[in-house]
C-alpha cells in the first residue's frame, strides 16, 4: 500500500483489540450464509413458503450482498469508513431481530435483503480500516490473516451453533445470535477503531451505482438459475444483459473523472493476479462445501449436525493456517507460500477423484484438513496483496473488488461446478435404476441424489437399496469429475502466482530490482 515510511507506526493495543471489534463483523456475516441451511427445514413448517420462495429466502442475501459491495466500498471512502460500518451494523442487528419474528415468507424475503445490504457494508469496511489502523507492513499481515480467519471461524460456528440453538429453540433463534454481537461492535467501536475517508473523494455517480448493481444481480441470479433448472431461455437472456450492464459500467469508469471503481488499480501486477486467483479459487471452494456436505449426508447418511462436525477439524487448521501465513511471509515470498499452498490443495482434490459411494468420510475429513491447511496462504497473503497494492485512499474499493471476486468465483462454481455434477449424475443414473420403479420416484431420482434419498422410504426395502446405490454411485462419479476439474484449476493458479508475482519480497523487505513499472507496482 501506498503509505509514507515516515507515517508509518507500529500498531499498539488499541489497534489490535480494535482488530477483534472488526473480525466480529466478518464473523457474522459467514455465519449468517451457513446457519440458515439447517433452520430452512423449521421456517418452512412454520411459515409454509412456497419452493420460490424457500429459494428466495435462501438466495437473496448473497443476491444483496455481492450486489452492493462495490458501491459499499465506494461509499466508505467517501463519507467514513467506521461511519458505514455503524451503519451497517445497526441495520444488520435490527434486521435479525425483525426476521427471527417474520410472520410470512414475503417479510422474510424482504428482511433477507436489507441483511445482505448492511453485510455488504460490513467486510469492505473492515478490511479498509485495517489498511488505515495498521500501517506497518508485517502488522497488517497479521491483521488481514486474523481477518480472513473470522470468515472461516464464523463458518465453522454457524451449523455447529446453529444445530444446538434448532435442537432447543424455534428456528428464528438463529437470526438473534446477531443482536448481541452488532450492539457490542457499536458500542466498542468508536472507541477503538478510528475514522477514515478520503478527503479528496468526489460525489458518488448514481448511474454507475445502478449499473454495478445491476450487473452483479443479474449475472448471479442468471448462474444460479442455470445450475438449477438448466439453460432456459428467461435466466441466459437475464444473464445476457447483466454482462451487457457490466461492459457498459467498465466503459462509463473509463471515462469519469472519479469513477465508481478505478479501472487503472488493475494495472498493478499484484492486484490483477491476485483478484484472479481468488476468484478461481471461490469457484473451487464454494462447489466444494456444495459437494462435500451432501456427500457427508446423503452418500454418507450423517445428520446435518455430524456432517458439520466433520468440517469442524478442517475449519480450525484453516483459521489457524490463515492467521499464521503472514508470519511466515516474513521470510519467505508470498509468491512460494501461495504457489505451494495451492498445489496442497489440490493434492486433497486429487484424493476426491479416487472417492466411491462406500469410501469412509474420514477421507473427506484428512482431505478437508488439508485443504484448510494450505489454503491459508491465499486467502490471507493474497487479500493483503490485493489492498497493499493500492494508495490508502482507495482502499474500500479495493477491498471491495476482493470480495466480489470471492463472491463472483462461488456463484460460478456453484452454478458451473453444480451443473458438471449434475450431468455426470443424470447421465450415470440412466439405465441403472431400478425395474418397475413408480414414475414419481424415478423423477424425484433424476432430479438430484437428495430427491432419490427422500423417496426411498416409500418404496420397498429391496428397491430402495437399489435405488440408493445407484444414485449414491451416480453422485459420487459427478464429485470425481468436479474433483479433476478442480486440480487443474488450482494448478492453473499456483502456475500464475509463483511466475507472475516471483518478484514480490517477504513482508517488510525492500523489493528486488524490477525489470518493468509492472513488477514495482507488485512488489507493493
């Protein structure tokens, strides 16, 4: 980051309990995405929303948040970034306390979205303060490695706390989790987190603000759609002109005098590399959880509770992994410890191509902890890349274009990933079920390995083995194939950042001499 050796300082205990105040935001906003995947089941029964709507309920948080994360990022430079993130965080608090009381599916739907909106103003915010509170450059690796980690923590929190909360409580339990923690971080943050914006910042363009939006809800309603129903005419044409709105936002930041979002920050080496092999990465990493969990359930037979037990283990070397990679990046380069981190996992990944419907989970346990491992580097290193790569001035919007490529990246692998494995499994299903199977049961079998588990207990015992084996096989041939797709993607990384970013020095070292502007740049 682009900050004076002579304003540099090294962060004290105010910066770093402030640290702890930002991680509570990123926190939650993981643990919102995961906790309510186990309370869809109680909500449903007690409101009996409709299956579009069930999706909607599902949907529409990550539709807002990766909707308004560049304009977040915007606006915190702008007005104040501690500012937003109170904002944000007042609005998140009261949204969770009016959804664990919605009476319909249409109030929820509608308190969804303002959650996603405020959690759109909570991680650019976060990671933008921190480039501001820890200026020197081995601190605010740590920082951002603590950072990242929350986003792991609150993931392993949500269906462990979750599960335990359903198992006591009615479903809107898992909403009021929030209350406490945003009314903490609003109480401790004025005092521990200093104010920033850019003084220099211009007046939003509201046109720009109406274009970003759109693109990204278009494209990811577009994706999403596509991996659930196949390619139908109404979500490609949607998706269609939500590419058109993008490549007319990009053209209209050309031309302004103080764009949106500054399209000359992709001229750093770092930056562009680094946004690009997280957004490979979130492909990889968001149909992974996708896969994983209904192995665990559906192939495995676990209960959503055990299955998240078994995440458990991965989840705690990944935070770790996350929190001590920036130490490590002191004496080695960042380039080497991401590079090699990424061929780890996809070392786990070519371990999945061999699984079979009888495999034990402990398999996916050791090749989740390995993954956890090994990840860290890139998720810590390379956001930290990514916001050291830009003047402080910009740092909300830089900060916000890491985690659009981490949302972007999940949404493709979701829908691309999820849609590989749903033809492998159609495709293998075929003549292998069953003889005299009822239509119904046939339909519910080809529609996903969940609907041939739900069925089986109508039918009778012999004919539900065997239709169990079959689409357990079925399902387990698509994971395969998405585990080999992955190993090339991750190695497609790897190849990139340890050739493209090799000239970018451990932490607080000077950098080597560069050959071009491009390699100054990344070296940050």
């Amino acid at each position: 980051m682009a900050v004076d050796d002579a304003h540099r300082r090294a962060a004290g205990l105010k910066e770093w309990a402030g640290l702890a105040v930002l991680t509570l935001a990123v926190l939650m906003i993981s643990f919102d995405m995961f906790v309510l995947l186990l309370a869809l089941p109680g909500l449903s029964a007690d409101l009996g929303p409709s299956t579009v709507e069930q999706l909607w309920i599902l949907d529409i948080y990550g539709f807002m948040v990766g909707g308004f994360l560049g304009t977040m990022g915007m606006l915190g430079d702008r007005i104040g970034r501690r500012k937003l993130l109170m904002a944000g965080a007042g609005c998140f608090a009261l949204a969770s306390l009016a959804a664990a009381f919605a009476t319909s599916p249409e109030m929820l739907i509608v308190l969804r979205a303002l959650l996603g909106i405020a959690g759109a103003t909570l991680a650019p915010s976060t990671l933008a303060l921190i480039s501001t509170m820890f200026t020197d450059p081995r601190q605010r690796g740590v920082a951002v490695g603590v950072w990242a980690a929350g986003f792991t923590v609150g993931a392993m929190l949500g269906p462990v706390v979750g599960g335990l909360l359903l198992a006591h409580f009615w479903w809107g339990s898992v909403f009021l989790l929030a209350v406490p923690l945003m009314v903490l971080l609003l109480v401790l943050c004025p005092i521990l987190v200093p104010e920033y914006k850019n003084p220099g910042g211009g007046r939003a363009d509201l046109l720009s603000v109406a274009l970003s939006l759109g693109a990204m809800l278009a494209v990811t309603y577009a994706l999403k759609q596509v991996a659930r129903h196949g390619w139908e005419m109404p979500p490609v044409l949607v998706g269609i002109a939500g590419v058109a709105l993008g490549v007319i936002f990009v053209r209209r930041q050309w031309r302004l005098d103080d764009p949106l979002l500054d399209p000359s920050l992709f001229r750093s080496r770092s930056f562009s590399v680094m946004l690009t092999g997280l957004l490979l990465f979130g492909i990889v990493g968001a149909a992974s959880m996708v896969f994983i969990t209904q192995f665990l359930q559906s192939v495995s037979g676990m209960t959503p509770l055990r299955a998240a037990l078994c995440l458990v283990p991965g989840m705690v070397v990944a935070a770790l992994s996350s929190t001590v990679s920036p130490v490590l990046a002191r004496r080695f380069r960042p380039a080497q410890l991401i590079g090699w981190g990424v061929l780890g996992v996809a070392a786990a990944y070519a371990l999945f191509t061999q699984l079979e419907s009888d495999s034990s989970p402990a398999v996916l346990i050791i090749g989740f902890v390995v993954i956890g491992l090994c990840e860290g580097p890139l998720l810590a290193l390379g956001v930290n890349l990514v916001v050291d790569a830009v003047p402080v001035e910009k740092a909300g919007s830089s900060s916000s274009l890491a985690q659009i490529a981490n949302e972007s990246g999940a949404a493709l692998g979701i829908a691309v990933m999820g849609s590989v494995g749903a033809a492998v499994y159609v495709s293998n299903l075929g003549s292998g079920l069953p003889p005299n199977l009822p239509e119904h049961a046939s339909a519910a079998a080809g529609e996903s390995l969940a609907g041939a588990v739900a069925v089986a207990p109508e039918l009778p015992p012999h004919q539900a083995a065997e239709l169990l084996a079959v689409a357990r096989d079925a399902f387990t041939d698509g994971m395969n194939v998405f585990a080999a797709i992955s190993v090339a993607l991750l190695v497609l990384v790897s190849i990139l950042v340890m050739t493209m970013l090799r000239h970018v020095p451990p932490t607080g070292r000077q950098p080597a001499p560069a050959s071009s502007p491009e390699d100054t740049t990344a070296a940050g």
